[in-house]
C-alpha cells in the first residue's frame, strides 16, 4: 500500500497555509499579516479528512516556518491554534506577548 505524501504550501496571495493530500486540499489556516504579526484566523479541515490530525500537522509546519523566517510574532486568534500552542508550550516563544 503506498503512502501519500502531505504537501504543505504558502500561498501568501490567499493569506492561508495549505496542506494537500496527493491533489486533495485536507487542511488550511488563514491568517492576517501586517508586517509585523501574523494572526491565525482560522484553521479547517475539510470534513471527509477531519480526525486525522491534520490541522495539527498544519500549524506545526507554519509555525515552524514563521519561526525559521523570524520576523513575525503570531496571534493565535483562532480557538484551535490557541489550543495547539497551550499543548506546545516550548513553541510560544514566536507568539505575540499581550500588554497589560
């Protein structure tokens, strides 16, 4: 049985990451970038690939995209991006530091 390589693509016109299974589209995360932050708006799995771990595949690769370009602090607006940083605390260095 062969394996399909997941494929993760930026496509900074669409302000989204992507991940692709073979030619389907499983997985995005968009985002708004004002050259200084990136805000996580919102993750989504299409349905049929949902419970998989996709999402989480998703936002590990973007952020550790985010992290090796190093100039942008990210907003984790979307509640699953929140949640995916609160369970890798060792990544919340790049998010952006609220002020008091």
């Amino acid at each position: 049985m062969g394996v399909t390589q997941l494929r993760f693509t930026h496509e900074p016109d669409a302000s989204r990451y992507t991940l692709h299974k073979g030619d389907d589209l499983v997985s995005a995360l968009d985002y708004r970038d004002d050259g200084r932050t990136l805000a996580m708006t919102r993750a989504y799995t299409v349905p049929t690939f949902r419970g998989h771990g996709y999402a989480g595949v998703l936002v590990e690769k973007a952020v550790a995209e985010l992290e090796a370009r190093g100039d942008r602090q990210i907003i984790p607006v979307c509640w699953y991006v929140a949640d995916w940083f609160a369970a890798h605390p060792d990544r919340s260095g790049i998010m952006q530091r609220r002020s008091a």
